[in-house]
C-alpha cells in the first residue's frame, strides 16, 4: 500500500453505539450506528474524511485555493469551506440555483466559514466552476478543484481508513447500510472491506441515481481506481457492489413522509439526529427494509451515519419535521 499524504483535522474513531431503544421498537435486528455526524469539522459529516486527503493534496500541489460546487443545502460544501478556513486557503463555492431571499443552515455557514460564493444554474455548474478556475489561475494563484461530493478516488480513501478504522474498533456487523450519493463513501468502504477483512454486507441506498445497476457501476469503477491509487491491485465489478434504489421518492431533496418518519423516530427513539436529504433518507431505507423482514431477527445491522444534521434546520425542511 503506497503512503498517501493525509491531514488530521477529524474527531477519530467516531464512537459506534448500539441502538437498543430503537431495536425493540422494531423488534430487530440489532441495530447500531457508527456516529460520522461526529467527525468534528463544522458540525461534521462524511465529507470530513474525504477531505483529510483532499486538502492534503491540493496543499502537496501548492493550492491557495479550493473550488467546489454543490445543491442548495450541500454539506460537501459547507466541509469544504471548513476545510478551507482552517488550512488558511481561500474557498470559492459554486451553487446551482437562485439564491434564497434568506439564507438557512449550511448557507449560513457556508459565508460564515469565509467561502466566496458563486451562484449559477443546474446545467452550467461544470462550466462555471471551470471558469472559476480558469480565472483564479490568470489572477496568479493556484486553485484545486474538488470534485461534488469530494468522490474521486483520492476523497474515497478516507472511507478505505474508516472501514480499517470500524475493523480495529472490533466490529463486524452483518450488514452495514448507508446513505449513497456520488459514491465515494460506499466506494472507499468497498475496498476498505477488502483490505482490512471486513467480512459482512454493505448496502447503499441510493438517494439520487435512478437504476441501482448505475449506481453498482459508479461505486465499482470508483473502488477499482482508488484501490490502485493506493498501489493495490484489485478489481471490482457491479457484482460486488449492493444498492437499493427503491427509496428515491419525490427525488433528491424532496423530504417526504418516509424520511419526516425516520427523522422523528430515530430522534424520539435514540435522541439520534438524521437529516432530510441523506440519512433521513437511508434510514428511511432501512425501516422499510426491516419491516418487510429483508434482515434476520438476530444479524446486527450498522447504520453508518454520514452527517448532514445542519439541514434540519434549513428553512425548506424545518417546519415540516415538526408539523405545521
Ligand atoms: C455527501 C453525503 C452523502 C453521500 O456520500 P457519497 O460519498 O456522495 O455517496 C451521504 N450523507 C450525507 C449527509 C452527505 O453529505
């Protein structure tokens, strides 16, 4: 395994915990949750390891500037930012839409981190992040371009070390579910799996990719180049990969009575706090999945938790997780 250059800004290990309350109310499986809503950058979130190795090589690279883009209520964003604000480099955002009248949640901190953003529509953000770029350059400094959802194959190493991370931590659930949106995460997880002898089931659902095969083969195509990124010869296919897309609902981030469900039983069951886009989502998921028997009464099943608690707070959500 080749040595990869890597920061250490991350709250690590993030505790596991069991989720006994919520196991009875459900009458199994054993459920637990691995807490990356606790990995300590602005509020946290899955966006925080990708980014240990992200930063680490826009700074190997003499970056003076990360670049990336997001939705409205993107967390990527806001932990890039965070990111940015911390290493001392300057942090420009690209987001798709019209900007609100108010700004809420991660908007909020998005500016209070110290980003510059750059407001564009849905079809021309690869260009104007492209623009962006291309102008930082001509003004002399030397940006980095992260990719959405920090998912190539250098942000995935963080999740190759945070499954090695659950491993050492001495946890083998059966099956391990969690939200999947632009791959990285399952990805880096995949072949975290099978560097560090991860023996159960890793199930993404889908939050956003219409065809489950689409998403085995970005998640596959993924894991195969981080793998020989990091010097390691190995192949994975869609066959290795397991994704539901049953769970899309309205699409991506549309909250609907599924994930408003979720939402407040995690949170009345356990004091546990999901959000309305990923892992409201996901556990959504995984209710549904439970209740039609999908898992055996006695494996453990370990929801990874992937962060995005701010946008409970969002104006365009707030109000309904708590009823009108
Ligand atoms: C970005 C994000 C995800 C999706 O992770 P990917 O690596 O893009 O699949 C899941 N949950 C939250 C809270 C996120 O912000």
């Amino acid at each position: 395994m080749v040595d990869l250059p890597r920061l250490h800004f991350a709250h690590l290990p993030t505790p596991v915990e069991a989720l006994p309350v919520l196991s009875d109310h459900l009458g199994g499986p054993r459920l637990m949750v691995k807490r990356d809503d606790q990995t300590g950058l602005a509020f946290g979130g899955n966006k925080t390891r990708k980014l240990e190795f992200l930063v680490a090589d826009a700074l190997a690279r003499g970056a003076d500037l990360l670049i990336t883009g997001g939705a409205a209520q993107s967390n990527h964003r806001r932990q890039t930012a965070a990111a940015a604000a911390k290493l001392g480099l300057s942090c420009t955002l690209v987001l798709a839409g019209d900007p609100p009248k108010h700004a809420s949640a991660n908007l909020i901190l998005d500016q209070l981190l110290g980003a510059d953003l750059v407001w564009t529509t849905n079809d021309a953000r690869d260009a104007t992040m492209a623009r962006v770029e291309t102008e930082a350059r001509a003004a002399g400094r030397t940006p980095y371009l992260i990719p959405y959802g920090g998912s190539n194959e250098i942000g995935a190493l963080g999740y190759v070390f945070a499954m090695e991370e659950l491993v050492a931590q001495g946890h083998q659930p059966d099956w391990i579910v969690v939200a999947s949106s632009s791959g990285g995460t399952q990805a880096g997880l995949t072949v975290g799996a099978r560097l560090f002898g991860f023996q159960g089931r890793i199930l993404g659902i889908s939050i956003d990719k219409p065809e489950v095969e689409l998403s085995c083969d970005i998640v596959a195509e993924l894991a195969t180049r981080t793998a020989r990124h990091l010097g390691e010869d190995l192949t994975f296919t869609a066959a290795d990969i397991l994704a539901n897309d049953r769970y899309l609902g309205g699409g991506y981030g549309v909250m609907g009575a599924p994930e408003i469900e979720a939402i407040r039983l995690f949170a009345r069951t356990e004091a546990l706090l999901l959000d309305p886009v990923y892992t409201g989502r996901a556990a959504a998921g995984l209710l549904d999945l439970i209740r039609q028997g999908f898992f055996k009464p006695d494996e453990t099943v370990l929801f990874w938790h992937t962060g995005g608690t701010p946008v409970l707070f969002a104006d365009r959500y707030a109000g309904e997780i708590v009823g009108k």
